[in-house]
C-alpha cells in the first residue's frame, strides 16, 4: 500500500509539504498556515493536503523550527551547568580574540545561564585524558541538590578533557541518574562535540541543554500525532550538516536540528545541480519572515564544522547559511526621516494588509500586490482572495509620512528589500573572495522567484534558476538527502611525524561508530559509505582547514604525507589567496562522515499539454513604468517553451516575476530559467 514519500518545511507564515508518489513518479506540492501556538498541527494539515490517507506514506522528513525558535525568543529551560573544578568561568568569559574587540558599539550576546547557575566538581584529566584526580561523587550529589532546590529544568555537563576521555562525565551521568531519576534532560559534552576548545564545546552543550527538552517534547508530539492519523513509517528529522536522521534519534542530538529548516533548500540546491549540470549555485529562500543564502560549490553543499549563532558558537557540522529578516511578510517604516524594511514581520497573524486578517502596516507582499506582480486570485493557490485595496491603503499611508504616492512607495519598498538581500549575498561571496557571477542564481520559498532577477541583476549573475514548486522547495530537498552521522577525535600531531598507523586505527574507530549508528536506523550495511578528513593548519595559526582524506593503507605512508600537504597548500590558496610549499603544518582533529543511501526519488519529466484559451494580461509596473504584461499560469508552460519579458508566472507556491531585458526557458523537467539578454551588462532589469 505505501507508495508516498513526503517532506513538511515549516515557515514563519506558512508550512509546506511536498510528496512524491512511487507508483506514478510525479510531485504534488500542498500548504497549510503556520500554527504558531502549536506547530504540529500546521505540520499535519500541510502533510494531509499532499496525502490524504497516511497510511500510505513509505517515507516521511520534516525540518523542524523549535529549536532555533526557542533560542531565537530566550524560551528555553532553566539550565545548570557542570564544569570542572577551576574551570567554572569558562563559559562566562567566552573568547578574548574576537574580530569584534575592535567594533566600537560591539555587545557581548548575554549567556544563557548566569555564573550562579554553574557548579564546579572535582577531578580532572589530563589533555590526553588520563586521570589526574579521581570524580568527587560528593561534588556531584551536591550539584543535583542544588538543581532540585533552585528548580531547574535541563543539566549541561561540561568537564575538561572529555574529549579525549567521557568517563569522568559519565560517571557524573550514572549519578544524576541515581539522585534525580531517569527523566532529567542531561546534556553531555562528550556525546555533541567530542573536540578541543573548551568554550565552544560548552557553549553546545548549554545550547543543547536550552532547547532540547522542547524539541523532544515537539518531535514526541508530532510523532504520535502523524501516527493516530494512520502513518506507520517512523518520521525522520533534518539535520543542520544536510542529513537527516530519525525523531527518535534526533531526540537525543536536538541541537543538530536548530538550523534544519533552512538546509532543506541547500540540499535541494545539491539536486538541482545534478540535474541541471550547473555545479556553482547561489541558493536563496525569500520567505514569509526570513531571506536565507546558501552555496552550492562544484556540486557540493558548502558545509562548515562550526557555526555562530547569534554570537554563541557550534561545534557541529552545519550548512553555511546567511540568514536576515527580509521576507514578503516583513514591515516597511520610517525612520529617521528614511524608509526601512524588516526584520520586523507581519508573519501569518496578522498578515500583510492584503491578507485582510486585520493587517494595517504595508509589507514587501503588499508593494508586490501593488505593483501588479501578484494575482490576488491565485496567491497561495487561492486558499484566500487579496485585498489589493488595502494593501494600497497601507502604502498610502506610509507614503503620506515619506511624500510619496503609494505606487512610488511600493516601488521604494521593494528596492529597499532588494539591496538588502543583495547584500546578504555579498556576505557569503564577495566578502569571501567568491565571485557571484561565476554562479548562477536559484530563487525559491514563496517570494524568492519574484525577486530573483533583481537581485541577479544587482550582482551581475546571467542566470536564475525557479525550480518546480519553489514555495515548497526546501521540503523537495529534504527528499533528496541521505541519513548523515558525523564522529570527530583530537588528533594533535605534527604532519611530518604523526604516527599515520595511529590515525588510521582512530578512523576504523569512528567509522564503526557511525557505521553502527546508521545501521540501527535501518540503513543496510551496503548501503553506507564513509568519508574520512582531518583538521589541519600551518604550524603558528589558530584555525583550520578541513582537508579529505583518502584511506592510508591504499595510498601508502610517503605518498599519503606528500598528498595531503599538497591538498593542504591549495586549499590554503583557496580560501585565503596564498600559501606556503615549505611551511610545516600540524593536525589537530581527524573526522568521519558516514551516509546512509535511503533512496530517493527519480527526477521526472515534465509532461504538460497546455490548454487552449487565451492568457491573462495585467498592467504591471517596472522601473516606474506600467507595463502590459502576461500572467501566465505555470501549468501551462511545456518544455522548450520560450518567452522575452516582461511575463509574470503563476502557481500554487509562489510567483515568478520576469522583467524587460530577460529570455526565458523550460527545460524538459519543467525548471524555469532566465537569463539576461545582454549578458555581462548590469542595470538592464528595473525593480
């Protein structure tokens, strides 16, 4: 009977579904509003407006929100930290070399524990984890009094050196378990960033420590909700490294789930190169309250080994994503005698003004609906009719404090938008010597493909890509990736004498760990394959480049030094634009990736008979200027269609908006490409 795979994405105003049906092999896209209060329910209505009965679904993912929302509003737990005697302070003083030091305005972001929420136990290992001074059990059983008299709610473990050893935070673990039972959420170090530097590593853990019970809490009620309406197949969550493992294991490595949302898209972003030969993609997601930025570099997802999060550091593989507040929910204001736009959104309740749910403040959606660049009767695939009288109401009344009309107010709005997504983009390129116009751009969420020629034209790109269903893109990549498990361990030798028999025994090691890992979600063992790299940098540096390896035992010891150096140097030149033959470097962390093959879906292609009928035609303004331009539905577009602009293009998800000055294509899977007439020529498309 199981015959639907099918991927949930949750947006600040909507919640999308995509699935994918193995009998037939077509897509079918569905939305439901975001329920704020309680998400899950969004989550399941989007989910049933894709697949009526849930007992034929085969394969189910979902990226989940909660827990980067609960870091985002500070409403997560009550939580006590565990540190090493001596070693308490940590977490408070952060780090001291900081590009920001230099920032005259620069604010510390303020912990998410105070220092009297830190207890400090004896003991210690030393930095190759070989005990010193043996665990104060005493130290720990005072540490649990103390969490039941101040009412906390979720313990974080954070001792010296566990990184090399868990056992003392283990032992910590077997009796907290002893003294407080089996149902306090307890973080531990060891088991979510098993690497050196003290502060990140427990700064991952508090943040595991802050989120995770609701996550779980979240994961446990979706699950048992998805299965009262009929699903049997266990629901799989995505990670912030572009994987995906199972809720029931993700209820124990929550903070892996705070940026899943967003990666959805980067994945897709991996597929859509595959498909369409353009291995350089510059992915973004305009949503309803966000505008999220992401690369796809030679086919690959660009992935880090850490992150920041609002000034608070990750030890943990994640996706490289920009994220700012500009999306068609976000609020345009004055200020200071000027017009601003976002961060600030209008989100599902009340909406933009055109919603008509009460909304009076105008937004990028209701500039858009002014404009002319969306059809009030199919937005959101007519799940309600736009009020394009009061979205001009709301621009009217904010041109009236700016002295303008509300067409050139919508206008300004949207340029004002534009140059900031812009420039979110120039963070994750320019900023980082990549040049964006050796990509081409991908635009989807539910207002990316109304704005993606602007901003290619902002930054030079030729080319923007709309996948199909691009309002519910980042859900289609979730059906794209692979379960992912990621082990690292210290490994702090000089390349030129590091016992590489040593390392390769420290690899078998960490590949059968997530070699195990995976299999225990079902994943046969055929079906695993493991990607070894390690950490390494010029001796005398801080950071460090992560370099891919291959296995010791078939390249041999010699070649395999003079390989990685080599890998190492043009890495270096890579990223930083110089490097140095004859400099010595030094590894500091050996890592395993293991991915789990569940399948995917096979790309089909497109297979559209347009109906006959004349095509809609509308005033829309670009550059000032009422232009009259076709609305045309995207179910009409069959493959080799061609077409100049201005064309505005229809659909469920979202709207694609084509300006003067850009050719459009679909090719035979029904993607949308744009490219610009006069390539190389910036300026030729007016917002």
């Amino acid at each position: 009977m199981s015959r639907y795979r099918v991927a949930m994405d949750i947006g600040g105003t909507f919640t999308d579904a995509v699935a994918y049906d193995e009998t037939s092999g077509q897509y079918s896209a569905g939305k439901a509003s975001t329920t704020p209060g309680e998400l899950s329910v969004g989550v399941r209505r989007a989910m049933h407006s894709v697949v009526e009965d849930l007992s034929t679904v085969s394969f189910a993912v979902h990226g989940t929100t909660q827990g980067l929302n609960a870091f985002l509003q500070r409403r997560g737990e009550n939580v006590l930290l565990i540190a090493s005697a001596g070693a308490g302070d940590v977490y408070q003083i952060a780090r001291g070399n900081r590009t920001e030091m230099y920032e005259v305005q620069y604010r510390k972001p303020r912990p998410l524990l105070s220092r009297s929420d830190t207890v400090e136990v004896s003991g210690r290992l030393d930095p190759r984890g070989r005990e010193i001074e043996p665990l104060s059990v005493e130290d720990v059983v005072a540490a649990a009094r103390r969490y039941r008299d101040r009412e906390y709610t979720s313990i974080a473990v954070a001792l010296l050196f566990s990184y090399e050893c868990p056992d003392h935070e283990l032992q910590v673990l077997e009796v907290l378990r002893s003294e407080l039972g089996p149902d306090v959420p307890i973080s531990l170090s060891h088991r979510l960033a098993r690497e050196w530097r003290e502060y990140e590593r427990t700064s991952t853990t508090v943040l595991d420590a802050y989120t995770a019970p609701i996550v779980r809490t979240y994961l446990e009620e979706l699950s048992e909700g998805l299965q009262a309406d009929g699903m049997s197949v266990p629901l799989h969550i995505m990670q912030s490294s572009g994987g995906i493992i199972t809720a029931r294991s993700a209820r124990d490595h929550t903070v892996q789930t705070l940026l899943s949302g967003p990666v959805g898209g980067a994945m897709g972003g991996v597929s859509l190169a595959r498909l369409t030969g353009q291995v350089n993609l510059i992915c973004i997601d305009m949503g309803g309250t966000s505008f999220d930025v992401s690369l796809i570099v030679d086919g690959e997802a660009d992935v880090s080994t850490e992150a920041s999060l609002e000034g608070f550091p990750l030890l943990m593989p994640v996706v490289n994503i920009h994220t700012i507040g500009a999306g068609g929910g976000s609020v345009a204001y004055r200020e200071a005698g000027g017009l601003r736009v976002g961060p600030r959104s209008a989100r599902a309740s009340p909406g933009p003004a055109c919603y008509g749910r009460g909304g009076t403040e105008p937004t990028v959606t209701d500039a858009n609906v002014a404009l002319g660049r969306v059809d009030p009767a199919t937005f959101a695939g007519g799940e309600f009719t736009l009020d394009v009288d009061a979205a001009h109401r709301s621009l009217a009344a904010l041109g009236g404090e700016l002295g303008l009309g509300s067409a050139e107010m919508a206008q300004g709005i949207v340029d004002v938008v534009n140059a900031k997504m812009a420039q979110a983009i120039r963070t994750l390129t320019v900023e980082k010597g990549i040049e964006p116009r050796d990509f081409a751009l991908v635009a989807f969420g539910g207002a990316g493909p109304m704005h993606g020629v602007f901003l290619a034209e902002e930054l030079g790109i030729d080319q923007m890509i709309v996948p199909r269903f691009p309002g519910a893109f980042s859900a289609w990549g979730m059906l794209e990736t692979q379960l992912r498990r990621d082990s690292a361990r210290g490994f702090p030798f000089p390349h030129a004498t590091a016992d590489l028999a040593a390392l390769q025994r420290v690899f078998d090691e960490m590949g059968a760990e997530v070699r195990s890992q995976i299999e225990a979600e079902g994943v046969g063992s055929d079906s695993v394959v493991l990607h070894h790299s390690i950490d390494a940098r010029y001796i005398g540096q801080e950071y460090t480049l992560t370099i891919p390896v291959g296995m010791l035992s078939v390249v041999g010891v010699s070649g395999w030094r003079e390989q990685i150096k080599a890998v190492f140097d043009a890495a270096h030149h890579s990223r930083f634009g110089h490097s140095n033959a004859e400099a010595p470097i030094e590894f500091t962390i050996a890592r395993t990736t293991g991915f789990g093959d569940l399948g995917r879906a096979a790309p089909s292609r497109l297979d559209v008979r347009p109906p006959a009928g004349p095509v809609a035609r509308r005033p829309v303004r670009f550059g000032g200027e009422a232009l009259d331009t076709p609305l045309i539905p995207r179910d009409r577009l069959a493959p080799s269609t061609q077409m100049d602009g201005p064309v505005v293009i229809s659909e469920a998800t979202a709207t694609t908006v084509i300006p003067p000055g850009w050719h459009l294509e679909v090719d035979d899977y029904g993607i949308l490409s744009a490219f610009r007439r006069n390539p190389g020529k910036q300026g030729g498309a007016s917002s």
